[in-house]
C-alpha cells in the first residue's frame, strides 16, 4: 500500500457534519465516525462525498 502511515494520519472524512478520523482496511479508506468507504486510485484516496460507498446500513434504507 502507497498510503503513508503519516499520509494517513492527516485525512478525515470530507463529509462537512462528520470530519472524522479514517482508517485503512481491504484498500479502502473507513470513516471511523459515519462508516463510509473511499476507494483508493492509484495510490490516492478518492475523498469526495458523492463517490464513497455508504455503510451497508444506509444503502438498505434507499
Ligand atoms: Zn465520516
């Protein structure tokens, strides 16, 4: 993985009301706060609300 570890440490989740903390798992980034999941294209992180995976929970919803 690309990412650095201090890279890492500096992203948060571009949802305004959330800004959390975002962890790196299976070559996506979590939101640690509201669980959605940024893919990573070629070696940067696609941080763009619209584009994230939302949580199972709330794809159920729809
Ligand atoms: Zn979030």
């Amino acid at each position: 993985m690309a990412i650095r570890p201090e890279v890492l440490e500096l992203l948060v989740c571009p949802v305004p009301e959330c800004r959390a903390r975002l962890e790196l798992r299976d070559d996506r980034l979590v939101c640690t706060a509201c669980g959605r999941r940024y893919r990573i294209e070629q070696s940067w992180p696609v941080l763009i609300p619209e584009e994230a995976e939302l949580p199972e929970a709330a794809q159920n919803q729809s």
